[in-house]
C-alpha cells in the first residue's frame, strides 16, 4: 500500500470512527427526543454550514408556488430544515423506529391486506418526503423481502456501515450507484436490478431528483429530468409498480406509509408507455407535496 493509499485509509477510519460516536451520542436518547434536538439544530445551523442548498430551496419553493408570498415560503423552507434534522436523527435509530408497530400505520389498509400476499414483482417508488427510507415498508412488513438502490457512499467503511444498519429493512440488500458496494458501476447496476425484478424481486427507489440523462417531465408546471429506470424495468418484465409516501404525522417519529398502485401499459409504443407512467407518477408526487409541502426535500436539485 502507498503512502497516499495509506493516508486515505486512516482519513476513511476516522471519518468512520467519528459517525459511529455521534450514532452511539443520538441513541442514547429515546427517538422523540433526539430528532426534536434534531430538528431545532439544523432548523437554524443549514442555513449558514449550506448557503447553496438554502437557497436553491427557496427558488425551488417559488417556481412550486408562484402564489405564495416570501415570507410564506421561507416559512416552508425553515420548516423543510427540521423535518431533514428529523430524518438524520431518526435514520441513527432505523432500527427502533421499525420494532414498534405503533410508530407506522399503512393505508389504505384493506388494498394492502388484498395485495399484501400476492404482490409478485414490483418495483416500488417514492419520493424524499416525511422519513423517505421508511417508504419501502409496506413491502418488509409483507414479507416481501424488498432491496433497493441508493447511492455509495465513498468511504467504504461508512458505507459497509450503512448497509448494515439496513438490513432489517432492505432484507434483500442494497444495489449501489457510484464508484463503491456490490454494483458501483451504474450500467451494471440497470443489467442487475432489472434481473432481480424479472426473476420475482420486489424493488425500492426515489424518483424525485434532476437527472441529466432523464426524461422531461412536467412537475409543478416546469419540466424535470426524471430518472426513467423504474418504468422502464416495469413495463419490460411485466412488473407492477407502487407508488408510496411516508407521511410525517404532525412533528412526531410516527407515519403513515400511503401506497398507490400505478398501472403500466403496454402497447405497441413503448416511449409513449413509459412516458405516460413517468407523468402520472410525477403528478401522483406533486399532489402529495402539495398536501404537505413541508416534508418535502426542497434543497436538492430538481429543476435544471
């Protein structure tokens, strides 16, 4: 190993070593508490630690709601930060969150209860709303044993971390995107999920960030590169898809996960199809951020 290879390994170790202190500090405190303390910090640190990212949350708010005055609007924006702090503390005890039965209610109950046992394969697709990462769990309460996508983190040490911590929910792994874990090589990745959906696989993913290579599609009026992967994968193997939310209840660690089936066509058109799939699933996401505009990830990047 060369020394440069050396000193990156001891800056990965540290960076690890550090995420596991302050994941050992949060879980010394019940999940209320913490995600409060939480969401007070960052309610008035982001701000200031990411200028960038404040902003671009007030400028997507206002091409999101041309008729709400500034004042109203940062109001969200302050009130988006909290719900992100949340979601940090929350995610530290995953684990907690998803042992109590009480913390996370499915609707509508009785199509859930219909479909729960016959599901087959399905992809299903959400949006960074409420605490996003409980989203999939309709499907590992069903037994369906979901994996999802997500994004490598570069330190594999953190990022062998968080799969762990996952387990539970993602019983069926995690399929990485980027340079680190098991499919780090995107295109790999596609040839790999699409395989584990034909052969039966439930599959989790957000569809609610810009993507250079996607397809335009209007959301809030404005068009939005939008990954295209999910409806693709659906229409090509036969696949049913699931629209799902994680709705925050009030400023609680409770939820409500509410599912929406979307059903893929498949005429002679397949552009047409999954473009047809791509915005009704947009509007589906439009109106639940509408609903609760707060809960929304309004500093990412969604409009080019």
């Amino acid at each position: 190993m060369t020394t440069a290879a050396r000193l990156r390994d001891l800056q990965y170790r540290l960076e690890y070593y550090f995420l596991r202190s302050v994941v050992a500090t949060v879980r010394l405190f019940p999940v209320e508490t913490s995600a409060a303390v939480s969401a007070w910090t960052w309610a008035r640190l982001a701000p200031f630690l990411n200028p960038k990212r404040h902003q671009r949350a007030l400028d997507n708010l206002r091409i999101a709601f041309p008729e709400k005055t500034t004042a109203e609007l940062k109001e969200i924006r302050r009130r988006h930060w909290e719900n992100l702090g949340r979601v940090m503390a929350e995610t530290m005890q995953i684990d907690t969150i998803i042992k109590d039965p009480d913390r996370i209610a499915i609707t509508p109950e009785a199509m859930f209860k219909r479909y729960s046992s016959k599901l087959g394969s399905a992809i299903g697709i959400s949006l960074h709303m409420g605490n996003w990462e409980l989203a999939i769990w309709p499907l590992t309460h069903a037994g369906a044993n979901p994996a999802a996508i997500y994004r490598s983190v570069t330190n594999p040490y953190v990022d062998q971390y968080l799969r762990d911590q996952r387990k539970d929910l993602y019983p069926g792994g995690l399929f990485g995107r980027g340079k680190v874990g098991d499919h780090g090589d995107d295109r790999k990745t596609a040839r790999v999920i699409t395989d584990f959906v034909r052969r039966g696989g439930r599959l989790g993913m957000v569809c609610d960030l810009y993507d250079r290579t996607g397809i335009p599609i209007p959301f809030f009026g404005e068009p939005a590169r939008t990954q295209a992967i999910g409806a693709m994968i659906a229409r090509r193997v036969g696949a049913r898809i699931w629209l799902s939310r994680c709705k925050r209840i009030g400023t609680s660690s409770r939820f409500e996960i509410e599912l929406r089936e979307l059903r893929v066509p498949r005429s002679a058109n397949q552009s047409a199809d999954i473009h047809w799939v791509m915005k009704e699933m947009q509007q589906q996401f439009e109106d639940w951020i509408r609903e609760s505009p707060e809960q929304w990830m309004w500093s990412n990047r969604r409009w080019s």
